[in-house]
C-alpha cells in the first residue's frame, strides 16, 4: 500500500513528469491566500485605472483637467468588490458567476462617483465623465475576471497547482468526493489520502484502499499527518468517528491554517441559497424550497414557449434546409419520434432530425456498457452524411424545439430517457427517478458540463438533482449560454 507519509513533500500530481519544476514552484506559490488575493486585487486595479485613464483622455483629452475626483472610482469599485466576497478564495471559479456582482459592482461605484461629483460642485459635467468610466469599467473589469478565470483553470490543469487535500473518512460520500476532485481538477483540489477507519480486508488485492487513495491513520493521528503531507485542505465526509474526534481534528487544521469543508449529513436538501442562523450559539440551517408545481415553474413554461416561439422564426430557413437535406439523405421520415418519459413519469414523443439510413439484417446488436447512459452512435454507424453533421453540432435536437411549444419539454431540464431504461435507473441508481419533478429539457447542468452521449447516468442524475434544488432563472440563463459554448464543441466523432 503507498504511504504518503514517507515524505513531507509528498504531492501526488498527474503532470509531474511534463511540468518543469520553475512554473510549479510559481504556481503553487500563488495559490496561497495572501498571494492569490493580491494577485486578483491587482487585475482588478489595472482594469480600473485602465478604465479612468480610458475615460478622461476620452472626455477631455487630458488626465489633469478633471483633478483627482474621477480617481475617486478606484477604491470605491474595490472596496464594494471586497465587500460582495469577491477576493475570497473559492473552490471553482465560473464567468458567469463572477460578471454579475463585478458588474453591480462597478455600477454602485460609479453611482457613488457621480454624487462625490455633484456634492463637489466640479467645472465640469460629471455625468459625462462618469458615464465614460462606467462604460468602460464595465469591459474592463468583466475582461479582468474573465482572464483571471482563464488563467487559474490552465495553472491548475497544466501545471497541477491544486492544494493538497485530505479527506476524513472512508465511506461512499468520500468515495464520490475524491472522484469528482480528479474529474474537475479546476476546483483545485489534489486528494492525497484519507483519515479514518483502516480498509476492510478483501478478497480483490486491489480493493484495499477507496478510490486508490492511501490510508493516512485515524482522526487522532490528524495534526501529525497534516504536517507531514503538508496539506492545505481538509474535507470531513461521512466519518463514522466521534463528534469530539472529529472536532478535535477541525481545531487543529484551523490552527495550522488549513481550510475545512464539511459535508452536512442532509446534503441533498442544502441547496446554493441555503443559510445559516443561530438560536443563542447553536446554528440553524435554512433550507429554501423550489417547488416545481409552483408558480416559478408555471412562468418558466410561460418564457420557454415565448423564447421558443422567437428562436423557431430566426431559424426557420435554417430548419427548412435541414429538412431538405434529411429527406435527399436517405429513404425514411424526416424527423424521428422516440418515445422518452418526462415530467411525473408521463411518456411523450421526442422528436429529431432523422440521422441515420434505416438498419439492415447484417448490422450488428448494441450492448450498452454497465453505468453509462444509452444514447451517441449505438453498435454499427448508420448515420448519413448530414447525419453525421447534424449530431457533432446537436442541430439533431432542434425539432426538440415543437416539443417544448407543445409543452412536453421545457428548454432547460434533465435530459428525457426511454421507458426501458428509465425502469432499469430506477433500481440501479440513487435518486435517479427524481428527476422527473421538472419537465425535461433541450438542454440540462449535466450536459453543459459534459455529460452527453453515453457517460455515467449516476453522474447525470447528480446535477440534475442539483438543478432542481438549485433553480433560477438565472441558471437557466447560464446553462443556455453555456450551451451554446458546448454545441461549439464536436459532441460526436
């Protein structure tokens, strides 16, 4: 069994063999808070004074004539950034997560600037000069996240710049934790080992340790491990331990400066809006609602069908020339109707381009591996040439558009799947037929973060069930404009 505990600068990382030894040093001194805050405080000043200097010689043609006021708008777009916890190291940073509150951001600012202005009763007007930072502080502060989410996901991918992260316990949830850190190793997390219950001996020599991670020793071995790996993270899972044990070990990483994630026991009912109140000193956590019978749900119906509706005109020659081209491509219908389940478990015919010629006695049976969803090129490829376009750009899913003006699908959902292996899901995976809540959709969170084609269904009913606990209308609205980037992508070979 590998020990991690054999060197204190035991950091287990893909790359290692490819990544020279400067940028990782770099990197990984970077990743530290103090460095990683300063680093982001300074993007966000130079996009500021970018901004300012952009604006006065626009106004006027100088950086003298309007005095020192306009400079005003610097401390103020960072201090309301500092206060909206914008500076605050987080697990994975997103775009379109970040752009709105830098956008308020710069907004209250600049509103700010324009009453300091007035109040100071300038020579000049300073709703022009205002107006001119707001616009372009507005580019160049989103420009600056946008970089600075670029930035950190190659560093962390490329050069392997990811804490070094011990999880406390050994269960199923830990399990899934350590898969998803090295399925998305932009939430900067490295595992190198977990505390908890040694692993029970096994039969399968390699069925000794979860998830290939190596047994570090128990919660009362913690400050000892921890010094020794030197790591920075610690994620306490569902560790069968004592709460004093457990406790014990939060304290110590706290003073050794290593963050803590807990993963709360009903993690399926805590959703993005969850907050935390105190009766006295004990906390209380609030755990919203989203009802998808409610009248959220009823108007997301009402804006899919108007949305809709528009985009079926502005794509109408581009509908009626794939009709064309299916029809010349083969013998057989146009649009191919399979019956799919949808909302409360009701059946209903989703609709797409035709792909594929008809099959023939000689084509080979499909066996679908064990965990993975059905669906992308099924045994022999049978897809015409206008097929084959059609599906590496998802244009096969546009007649999915009638379906949701007929209100069996909505634009955003969980993806619909055939009545055979819905049954089969059911009983094989957790949560699975919870997702039937919400009407299915287009487009989902599974698909947007790759989760298309045949890949693991367990994953998929994950973020699904994460979308429905965790609905918005501005997540519809990210999840569309992340589509429109995945349709970008060849979703087929």
């Amino acid at each position: 069994m590998p020990n991690t505990l054999e060197s204190p600068h035991a950091r287990p990382r893909a790359a290692d063999a490819e990544t020279p030894l400067a940028p990782r040093v770099l990197v990984d001194h970077l990743r530290v808070d103090p460095w990683h805050t300063a680093i982001t405080v300074a993007v966000d000043v130079l996009a500021a004074v970018v901004s300012i200097v952009g604006a006065l010689l626009w106004y006027s043609g100088s950086l003298t004539e309007t005095g020192w006021l306009p400079w005003l708008f610097l401390p103020l777009v960072i201090g309301i950034l500092a206060g909206k916890s914008m500076y605050r190291r987080g697990l994975r940073r997103n775009f379109l997560d970040e752009v709105g509150p830098a956008e308020t951001a710069v907004a209250f600012a600049a509103l700010t600037l324009m009453a300091a202005m007035f109040l100071a009763d300038t020579d000049y007007r300073p709703s022009a000069v205002v107006l001119r930072v707001w616009l372009l502080s507005a580019v160049t502060v989103a420009v600056a996240r946008l970089v600075r989410v670029v930035v950190q996901r190659i560093v962390r991918a490329k050069y392997g710049s990811a804490a070094p992260t011990i999880v406390l316990g050994n269960d199923p949830i830990a399990h899934q934790l350590v898969s998803r850190m090295r399925q998305f190793p932009e939430y900067g997390l490295a595992p190198i080992g977990y505390i908890g219950d040694p692993p029970v001996a096994s039969l399968d020599p390699e069925d000794t340790e979860p998830a290939g991670l190596a047994h570090l020793g128990t919660p009362n071995h913690f400050e000892t491990v921890a010094r020794r790996t030197r790591a920075e993270e610690l994620i306490v899972a569902f560790a069968p331990s004592e709460d004093r044990e457990l406790l014990a070990a939060i304290r110590i990483a706290h003073r050794l400066g290593i963050r803590v994630w807990v993963v709360p026991r009903l993690y399926d009912a805590i959703g993005a809006n969850s907050r935390i109140e105190h009766i006295g000193g004990l906390p209380l956590m609030v755990l919203p609602h989203v009802n998808p019978k409610g009248w959220q749900f009823a108007l997301k119906g009402i804006i899919d069908r108007v949305l809709t509706a528009i985009g079926l005109l502005l794509l109408s020659p581009l509908f009626l020339l794939l009709m064309l081209l299916v029809r010349l491509s083969s013998p057989g219908p146009i649009f191919f109707k399979q019956e799919r389940i949808g909302r409360d478990g009701l059946p209903f015919d989703c609709l797409k381009f035709r792909s594929m010629r008809p099959p023939r006695a000689s084509d080979a049976e499909f066996e679908r591996n064990a965990g993975d969803a059905p669906g992308g090129v099924e045994g022999v490829d049978r897809r015409t040439r206008i097929g084959k376009i059609m599906r590496q750009t998802s244009m096969d899913e546009l007649p999915q558009l009638l379906n949701v003006i007929r209100g069996d699908m909505s634009l955003v959902g969980p993806r619909p799947e055939r009545p055979e292996y819905v049954d089969l899901f059911e009983m094989q995976i957790r949560r699975y037929g919870e997702r039937h809540r919400v009407k299915a959709g287009v487009t989902g969170w599974a698909q947007v973060h790759g989760l298309r084609g045949q890949t693991s269904i367990a994953d998929r009913a994950e973020w699904d069930n994460y979308y429905i606990e965790n609905w918005s209308v501005w997540l519809d609205v990210k999840i569309l404009f992340l589509t429109v980037l995945a349709v970008l992508k060849r979703a087929e070979d």
